[in-house]
C-alpha cells in the first residue's frame, strides 16, 4: 500500500484542526454554545485522526525521520518550531480529552478554565504542525 501522501493528509487535517479551533472560538464568544460543541467535536475528531494516521506514517517507514538539510538561522528556526511542537503535542491529547469531558458533562466553568491554557495550545500545535511539513516537504534544501 502506499502512504507517500500521508504527510501532505496530515497537514491539510492539521490545518483543518486550525480552522475548526478558531471557529469554536468565534462560536463560544457569541455564545453560540450548541455549535461550539459540534465544532469542537469535530476538531478533536480530525485531530484524532491526524494522529492515528501519524502513527501508521511513522510505523510504515520504521520509526524513521526525515533531516531538515538547511543551517545556520534556518535550521535554528525549524528546530525550535520542532522541538516546541513536539513537547506541547504531548499534551495536547491529554487537554483535549479533558476538554471534551468536562465539556460535554457540563462543567462548564471548570472547562472554561482549562480551555484558556489548552485552546492556545492546541492551536500552537496544529498550526505549526503545518509550518513543519511545509518546511520539511517544500522548503527542504537538498542534502549536500
């Protein structure tokens, strides 16, 4: 089977996730709380699925990673944007588990608070997860 596309998947579920988020946003500040559910849900869901699919990327190619060839700032910049991606990704998860709880349980002020630490980041993480494929697929010199 195939599975050359799935970082170019991965990032456009990324920047799905991204759109979805903001509009959740946009939806709670006009107190839109039915559809703010409903998108949120659906940005756990395509985020869910960026992840399990991440997973069958990596497996199918051994765990390996692929080099970002540039230096000097270039390569500062992109592992700095990896190195923040990739710790925040840890939790990003575990908050949007705990979102979606408390959430649908209607803890609403308990979930409040968490979404002011969580919503950023899941943003964060979504977002440069974008910024990461663009950079390692598109923008990546030729080993030399």
């Amino acid at each position: 089977m195939d599975l050359t596309a799935l970082p170019s998947i991965n990032a456009a579920l990324n920047g799905v996730a991204t759109l979805l988020l903001v509009a959740g946003r946009i939806l709670i500040a006009r107190m839109r709380v039915d559809a703010h559910r409903r998108t949120m849900l659906c940005a756990f869901g395509v985020s869910t699925l960026f992840l399990a699919l991440y997973v069958v990327h990596k497996a199918s190619r051994g765990f390996e990673s692929l080099s970002y060839n540039a230096t000097g700032v270039l390569k500062t910049v992109y592992l700095t944007i990896l190195f923040s991606h990739l710790t925040l990704a840890m939790i990003v998860p575990v908050l949007a588990i705990v979102l979606v709880r408390r959430g649908l349980r209607g803890e609403i002020a308990r979930h409040r608070r968490l979404a002011r630490i969580a919503w950023p980041i899941w943003m964060y993480v979504s977002l440069t997860g974008v910024v990461i494929y663009v950079m390692l697929y598109h923008l990546n010199p030729a080993a030399s």
